[in-house]
C-alpha cells in the first residue's frame, strides 16, 4: 500500500539525518514519537523544543512558549 511506501521513505530519512528537532510534542504521541527514536538510532542528535519539560530522552530540551523559543534557538543554530 501507498502509506507502507510513505513509511519506508520516513524512517529511511530519519534513519539518515544528523539532526533532528521536534517542536511542541510531548515525546509520547504515536506514530511521531517514533520519528526522534529513530533518528536517535541512527547516530543524530535530537532536540526537544517544547513548553513543559517531558520525560522523553532527546539529546536536548529547550522550554518556553514555541513564539519565543523557536526563533532564538534557530538564531544560535545558525550562528554557530
């Protein structure tokens, strides 16, 4: 079927990328939480931005409302 395609092409793209940033998820909600996972499994550092801390084990948790957080993380991102 088209989505066992779709979701071939999602993990194999995860399974590749060096970073991975997830904005405004708990970490918990399936299937995405399985997305920071695999990208986790295949050697990428991973990055939570979100309101409220979780107990998910990205690499990095940065808190506060998504308007504030978002733009200064992407900022010191870019200069470094």
């Amino acid at each position: 079927a088209a989505s066992d395609v779709y979701k071939r092409q999602i993990y194999a793209a995860l399974a590749s990328c060096d970073f991975f940033i997830a904005i405004g998820t708990s970490g918990n909600v399936y299937p995405a939480a399985s997305f920071y996972q695999a990208a986790k499994i295949g050697g990428a550092k991973t990055v939570e931005l979100n309101l409220e801390a979780t107990n998910s084990s990205f690499d990095k948790h940065v808190q506060g409302k998504a308007t504030e957080i978002v733009p200064k993380y992407f900022k010191e991102l870019l200069s470094l």
